[in-house]
C-alpha cells in the first residue's frame, strides 16, 4: 500500500472527513485495537497507524500500542 498522507480524511466514524492527523490518539488506538481486521476497506487507516505509530505514542503514552 502506499504511503498514507497525514491529510487524508478519516473515512467512517464520528471524526469522518477530519484529517487523519486531527483525529485523536485514543480514536486510532481504539481503531488499531477493535476494528483491526473488521472493515478489510479500511486497511488506509491502518497503514496510517502502523506508519505513525511512534509519533502515536509519544502523543499519549498511556496507551498500549502493541500488536
């Protein structure tokens, strides 16, 4: 997949249209823990996670980011 830019907009959700680097941490970690694999048309926004996943964390090190 290429690379996701941080100006894509998020595609479904309470934060749809907003782009990917506006959505909160805690959205995309719960996205990278409960959605993963359900919505296989989502697989951007999970390139965009694992590709920032290290800016993600520093954000909000409270959250588990593991696979």
């Amino acid at each position: 997949m290429s690379r996701v830019p941080d100006s894509d907009k998020m595609p479904f959700g309470k934060h749809c249209g907003v782009a990917l680097d506006k959505v909160p941490v805690s959205y995309l970690n719960w996205y990278f823990h409960e959605q993963r694999g359900r919505l296989p048309h989502m697989d951007m926004v999970m390139a965009y996670i694992q590709r920032n996943k290290g800016a993600l964390k520093q954000e909000d090190d409270d959250l588990i980011w593991d696979d």
